[in-house]
C-alpha cells in the first residue's frame, strides 16, 4: 500500500477540512519563509531557513495535535 493511500485511509472526518488544513499550512510556510528576509538579515545574519525550520516544527506539532 503506497503512503498516499494510506493516509486516505486513516483520514477520518470531511476531506474538505483536512483539504483547507493542508492548504492553510502550506500557504503559512511560504508567508513565513518570503516575509523573514530583512528580520534575517538583521538577527540571523541571512539565515532564512532557520526561521522556516521553526515554523515548519510548529506546523508539523499542530498537525499531530489536530490529528489525534
């Protein structure tokens, strides 16, 4: 069984939700990544992936969290 068909499978509720919940998430990640440039710069010496990796980290947790 390939993962997309399992997690088809787990899924438990309306698709749509866990549509808009997946597409929310993807859309926060890119906010964050191409909004972080001067902070970077001003923090983090030009690192923008560091705040991507957290704000991944965050999106992954509430995930889990709205899964279970």
């Amino acid at each position: 069984m390939s993962l997309g068909t399992r997690i088809y499978a787990e899924l438990k509720g309306d698709r749509a939700i866990w549509a808009v919940l997946a597409v929310l998430a993807i859309f926060s990640v890119l906010a964050v990544y191409s909004s972080t440039g001067t902070l970077a710069y001003r923090k983090m010496g030009g690192n923008t992936e560091a705040f991507l990796v957290k704000h991944l980290v965050i999106v992954a947790r509430n995930i889990v969290i709205v899964v279970v």
